[in-house]
C-alpha cells in the first residue's frame, strides 16, 4: 500500500508544480498586457496560447470592470490556489494515510 501512497504523493507535487507554473505564465501574461508588447513576439504568442484557454472562458462570465480592467486572471488565480489547496492537499493527505 505503501507504494500507492508513494505515487499518490508525487502526483500531487507534480500537480502543485505545474499548477504553480501555470499561475506565474498567467501573472506573467497579465503583467505584459499593461505594456501593449509586440503580438509577433514568440513569447507573447506562447504565453496567449497557452492561457488563452483558461482565460478565455472566464472572461466571457466575468464581466469587464467599468475602467476595461479585466478581472480574469486575478478569477484564475484564485481558482488555481483553490485547487492547490483542496485537490493537491486532499492527495497529499491520502497519499500520508496510505504510508
């Protein structure tokens, strides 16, 4: 039993990593739409690829704030931080009571 626990817990850092990664492309993308970068560039067009699925949807729900300020990545955000902390900690906690 042990040995699923031993998996269980490195599913969960390997989540919390990659959810971790995610939030900073995200803050990181954010950061980048204050000074309008080029849309040509390679690691613009990454970071929108790649958030753009997440962002997307949230921003057809979430409503622009009154100045234009778009509040999906801070909704993002937040969701990601929920999911660290219920899925990963509820995998970490099972993957410690199968040890």
């Amino acid at each position: 039993m042990f040995v699923m626990g031993n998996f269980l817990g490195a599913v969960a850092r390997l989540l919390d990593l990659i959810l971790w990664a995610y939030m900073w492309l995200i803050i990181i993308r954010a950061l980048l739409s204050w000074v309008n970068p080029d849309p040509w560039n390679p690691i613009v067009q990454f970071l929108n690829r790649v958030t753009e699925p997440i962002l997307a949807p949230i921003r057809r729900r979430v409503p622009s704030w009154r100045m234009g300020i778009d509040l999906s990545p801070l909704v993002a955000i937040l969701a990601i931080y929920f999911v660290q902390w219920f899925l990963v900690g509820t995998l970490r906690d099972v993957a410690w009571r199968m040890r």
